[in-house]
C-alpha cells in the first residue's frame, strides 16, 4: 500500500472567546467539478459557530470554476493538474494541514453551523481520536432515489454502536492529525471517486485499537442527487469493492454498517429468483411455492426499513422501495460475485 508522508502536529491554539483550549480544525474538501454545490458548503463552513481554523480545497483537475469558487472563499487551494482520485486528494490536503484535526467532508455536503464547535467539544476527550457524523433525514430533493438512498446510509449508520466503530465517512468525519499520519492516510490504491478508500481507512483504525465514535449531533445535509440508475452504480461498485476488501482481511476480524437482515437477505433473493425460475421451467408447483416463501422472507428481512421510511416519507414511498428493494439487492449480489470472480484472478483493488 502506498502511504504518503505527513508531518507532526503542532499544538493547540487559544481561543479567546471560548475561553478555553481549542484544537484548530483543518478543513479537507476534495473537489472535481463541484461548482454547482462547493459555494453552498463553504459559505456553511465560513458561518460555524466555531470557524475553521484553514479550509483546503482539493480541486482534483476540474475543468469547470471549482479552484476559483474556492479561492474566492480564502481557502487554501491545491490544483492537481491530472485527475488523480479522491483518496490521493484527501491525502494530499492532509498533507498542507497544520490544525491539529483533520475534518474531511465532501463540496457536495452543507455541515450544521454547529459541527465544528461539537467536535472540538468531543476532542477534548483524548481519548476519542476520530468521529463520523450523521447525514440529514431532509435533502433538498424530492425525487425517490436521492431520498431512497440518503435515508439508507442514515438508517444504517444509525443503527451502529456510537463507540469503536470501524467507519469514516468522509463526508463527514474527522481524525486527530497525528493519529491519521501515524496510520498513514488513505490507500491511495484505491483510483477514482470515494467508493471505499475511506471505509479502508476505518477499517485500519479500528483494527489498530483506536477509538473513533458516532456523534449523532454532528450533522450534516448531503446536496447529492441521484437517478435510479445511479443508485445502483453506486451500490454495485461499492458493493464489489467492500466485498474484495473482505477477501483481503479474511482470517481477521471485519467491521461492516451493513446490516445482518442485509447480509442474510442476499442469498435468500437468489435461491428464491433461482427456485422460481426452475419451478416455472420445468413446472413443478412445488418448487416454484418455495421460492415464493423465500421472496416472502425476502419482504420479511427489510421490514424495520419499511417501516422507517414509511414513519420518514410515508407508505406510499415505502411501497416503492419494497418494488426498487429486490432489484438494488440484485445488483449488490452481483457486485460481490464480480469482487469473488476478480479476486481469484488476482485482483485486490
């Protein structure tokens, strides 16, 4: 794995007005083409509470307004002259950073005017050394798959322990910067957009014994929309990619958000399409019964889903992901089986 070096913190400023020790966030923003939403997020961040003690803007060789647009918010901008991926250009911010915490978030994403001033809040406990907030229920969107899926990392970030997790969510998280040079940053093998060099990341941390926590309070709202067909793109590769990083580490222990239900609910749509398909084709009603129990179970296996988004969006949303549910599950399965496929070829990344 390829690890950038980073140098050693420097110590924490007084804040005056706070009347107390203050540790200087360092704000890492990676950016490619993200002119539509990066004024929204820094005007946010320029508005906390607590400001930011540097705001870093990682502009990822944009070929739209993203350098300017930050440089006109005082922000200390990097311009990569070729796309080099999210990893390395989160690595790359977290290299310039002088603060002495690391706040990563995403130009797509709106921070409550609060967040800072929590986390420099929970830092004072040093004994945290990193945390992972929490996405919004609302987005600015009303279409189903944007909510479909921002309701889907709430739900199941949510519903993981608040301490030791092996989670960063880099929309969203933020590290002492000592401990994330110590662990060496992100993989950089990871190419491309954020798929999971920052679940890696997580991984890595709590694998090494360090504590990092969900804080429900430190909020953010996620200004990205999706179509369908997006929603699955995104599964199918994240899927693929969590599943060759499991291969990986197999023989050691693997932290997941992904629900049990989840896990389960894999297996039992692909024997009940397979007893389906085999009951029709030879027409054994037998059969064919059992792979509708088995879609039953299927339905079963998501019911605390259901049901929440029914209490977040009502029944008629709910109805729909039940009909979306067995498809995205679908191109999830198939994600994993392409990860099997590739790692026994060789592939690790």
């Amino acid at each position: 794995m390829h690890r950038p070096d980073f140098d050693e913190p420097l110590p924490p400023c007084y804040n005056r007005r706070a009347q107390m020790i203050t540790p200087r966030i360092s704000v890492v923003i990676p950016t490619r083409n993200g002119a539509e939403t990066l004024p929204d997020c820094l005007r946010a961040l320029h508005v906390s509470s607590l400001p930011p003690y540097e705001i870093i803007v990682v502009d990822d060789a944009s070929s739209d307004d993203s350098a300017r647009i930050a440089a006109q918010f005082d922000c200390r901008v990097i311009q990569q002259p070729e796309n080099i991926g999210a990893a390395r250009a989160k690595n790359r911010g977290a290299q310039i950073a002088s603060g002495d915490i690391l706040f990563f978030t995403d130009d797509d994403v709106i921070v409550a005017r609060d967040a800072l001033e929590r986390l420099a809040l929970i830092f004072s406990n040093p004994g945290i050394v990193g945390v992972v907030g929490l996405l919004d229920r609302k987005i600015p969107f009303a279409d189903f798959a944007s909510n479909y899926k921002n309701l889907w990392m709430r739900f199941t970030y949510s519903r993981v322990p608040r301490e030791r997790i092996g989670l960063f969510y880099t929309s969203i998280a933020a590290m002492r910067r000592a401990i994330f040079a110590q662990l060496g940053g992100f993989d950089e093998n990871y190419r491309g957009a954020s798929i999971a060099e920052d679940t890696e990341f997580g991984q890595r941390a709590w694998g090494a014994g360090h504590n990092i926590i969900l804080d429900t309070d430190v909020a953010a709202v996620h200004h990205k929309q999706y179509t369908l067909g997006e929603v699955l793109r995104t599964d199918f590769l994240r899927a693929r990619a969590l599943m060759l990083m499991r291969l990986r580490k197999r023989g050691h222990p693997f932290f997941t958000s992904v629900p049990v239900f989840y896990q389960l609910a894999v297996p039992v749509l692909f024997a009940a399409m397979s007893a389906l398909l085999a009951g029709l084709v030879i027409g054994n009603g037998f059969i064919a019964s059992g792979g509708a129990i088995l879609f039953l179970t299927f339905n079963f296996l998501f019911f605390t889903w259901f049901a929440y988004l029914a209490r977040e969006r009502g029944a008629r949303f709910a109805m729909l992901a039940a009909l979306f549910q067995p498809v995205d599950v679908g191109v999830v399965g198939v994600g994993m089986l392409a990860a099997i496929v590739e790692f026994v070829q060789g592939k690790r990344y």
